[in-house]
C-alpha cells in the first residue's frame, strides 16, 4: 500500500509515523539481542529459606583483571564457593571461596573470577551452603551441576566501541525506515538506501573489525578465514543492502523493483539482528595454549 495523492502536511506526518515506528522496532530487536548474547549475565530465582532467592551470573570478563561476581548476601548462616575451570576443557573443578562484604548499603558475596587471556573462557557454578541445606546456582545437583560460561576480552576503548554501537542501531533504525517507507511512502528511497548502506559500510565492515581487533587480536574472523556467526552475519547484510543500493541507482524509474530489493534488505537485516550477538565467537583453544603456543594465535572461531 503505497500513499498517492496525499497532501504535504500528510506526507510529513506519515514521515514522521514511519519514524517512529522504525525507533521503536530498533529499539524491541536491539534490546532482544542483547538480552539472548551470550556475554548476557544469567539471571534466575530460586527458594531459599521459605522465600525467593533472585541472583545473577555474570558471563563477560576482562582479560586483565577477569570478573568479579557478586551475589545478594542470604544471610550469615550461609557460606560459599565458586567452583570453576577452564572451558572446554575437561579439567577438575576449582573452588574460590565466596567473600562477605557491605557493598553501597548491601550485604553481598562476591569472589573475583580469574583472568584469561583474551577469547579464554571459563565454566562455573556456585554452590551455597547452610542452615536449609546446600544450594546450587544455577542449579542441578551435586553430581552434575549446571553451569554458565564466561568469556573474557581485552578491553575496548569507548572511543572505538560507541561509535560502532552507536552507527550500526543507526543504520538498522534508517534500515527498517527504508523499508516501511518501500511500503507506505516510496520518496526519498534511493537516499535512505544510500545512508543505510553507508551506516552498515561505517559501522560493521570498518569499526566492526577494529573493535575485534581491540577485543581478540584478529581483525575479520568471518568468510574466508573462518566462521565467526557475527563476522558473516554482518558480511550477508551489508552485502544484501549493497545489491539493493545497486537495484535502486540502476532501475531509478522501476519503483517495484526497487521496493522489492529494499524490503528483502531490511527482512534480512531484521533476521541478522534477531540473532543473539557474539554467538560461535573467538574461542581460545587451551590445547594449543598448553603447547606452548601464542595465546593471539591459539584463538578458534565458529
């Protein structure tokens, strides 16, 4: 359904509508990926004592310092541990004991995980224990605990890192735009095309790499050096969004072509963005790190 013979003021306000529209749903599909990445802290409840016990795992470390986790304090009857190892590795778990601390007005646990180097994971689990018995987070039994994995990174200047967060929700934002303009408001297609292009050329093939190379070491670990799902999953879009750009300057007076192209852009760009971030990563391999070769050199992806 594409708007004809409607008045300016109502151009302006439908402009505005697709604006709108296209905010909001950046702001529902980045919300979503960063809430299913797995760098993402675990977050559970579980009933402790008669009542509910709500916690959280975290699961993104620093390859100079690792991760302090912190836990809500659940009472002085309670003392604890943190049993991890290096992931995926089949070493014997080792415990670091839970400290007690007053934290800004709150009684917390906390222990400070240790530092790999960079795409160096580990596995852990915590295991509390007293008056009510033992309790394990996340959960499982003693036997075969549940755990969650943490990954470390080298740290990434902000000055670096928002520029690219920033421009690639810009270009998805312009994107969706784009394409709810295909639908109801086709004017101005070929510049909103371009900007989107442009944003997604800026932010993924250009400080997309170079936060990686801040982050892991490695610059492009995608297609066809390897097969790192972001890397790849970025190349696909901006790749999709080239063709619809060449679709747009070539057919200029072919409108149903060039909405054609520019909503299958924006389907796959929604389709990349619904995928969590980070997943099928840089992963360092502790087999080759224990032979005694270069921790920047000993990182695997996919």
């Amino acid at each position: 359904m594409v708007a004809q013979g409607v008045s300016a003021p109502s151009r302006r306000l439908l402009s505005a509508t697709l604006w709108i529209v296209a905010f909001v749903l950046m702001v529902l599909t980045g919300g979503y990926q960063r809430r299913t990445g797995p760098t993402y802290p675990y977050r559970g409840e579980v009933e402790l004592a008669g009542g509910t016990y709500a916690f959280e795992l975290v699961r993104k470390g620093d390859s100079r310092e690792g991760a302090r986790l912190e836990l809500p304090d659940p009472g002085e009857g309670y003392q604890g541990e943190v049993w991890w190892r290096r992931y995926p590795t089949g070493e014997a778990f080792q415990a670091l004991p839970l400290h007690r601390e007053n934290r800004d007005g709150r009684a917390v646990l906390w222990a400070q995980l240790p530092a790999q180097p960079a795409a160096g994971k580990l596995e852990y689990y915590v295991r509390l224990s007293g008056e009510a018995g033992e309790l394990l987070l996340p959960g499982g039994s003693a036997d075969a605990p549940q755990t969650v994995v943490l990954r470390c990174k080298n740290h990434v200047p902000l000055g670096l890192l928002l520029p690219h967060i920033l421009v690639m929700f810009l270009s998805m934002m312009i994107g969706l735009r784009t394409a709810l303009g295909a639908l109801f408001l086709p004017r101005g297609l070929r510049a909103l095309t371009a900007w989107t292009t442009a944003g997604l050329t800026l932010g993924g093939m250009i400080l997309g790499p170079l936060v990686q190379k801040a982050a892991f070491g490695a610059l492009w670990t995608g297609w066809p050096r390897g097969y790192d799902l972001t890397d790849n999953k970025t190349l696909i879009m901006w790749l999709v969004w080239l063709v619809a750009l060449g679709v747009v300057l070539r057919w200029p007076d072919k409108l149903r072509r060039q909405r054609t192209a520019v909503i299958v852009a924006s389907l796959v760009m929604l389709t990349v963005y619904l995928i969590p971030h980070s997943l099928r990563g840089s992963e360092l391999d502790y087999e080759q790190l224990d032979r005694g070769v270069e921790a920047s050199r000993a990182i695997e992806t996919g």
